[in-house]
C-alpha cells in the first residue's frame, strides 16, 4: 500500500515540475486537427 502513496507522490511532484516550468505554453483545450475540419459549409448561391 504504501508503494502506491509513494509512487503517486513521485508522479505529482513530476507534473507540478513540468507545469510549473512549461508556465503559460501548455494547452490544455484537447486534441487538435490540422485544418478546421468543423468549418461551416460555404452558403449556396441565391436562386434566380
């Protein structure tokens, strides 16, 4: 049991390194596309 206490531990302390030296650059918003892949459809001419 306390093989875990200490593992989490470690693991936070890791993560706060790197949050706290990454500063602002981090993003955290999710996965990314290349493109706007949710751009909306071009509206179709109106008719004549």
């Amino acid at each position: 049991m306390w093989k875990i206490v200490v593992g989490f531990v470690i693991f936070a302390a890791i993560a706060l390194f790197i949050i706290s030296k990454a500063g602002d650059k981090i993003d955290m918003s999710g996965e990314k596309h290349s493109g706007d892949v949710h751009a909306p459809e071009p509206a179709a001419s109106a008719p004549k």
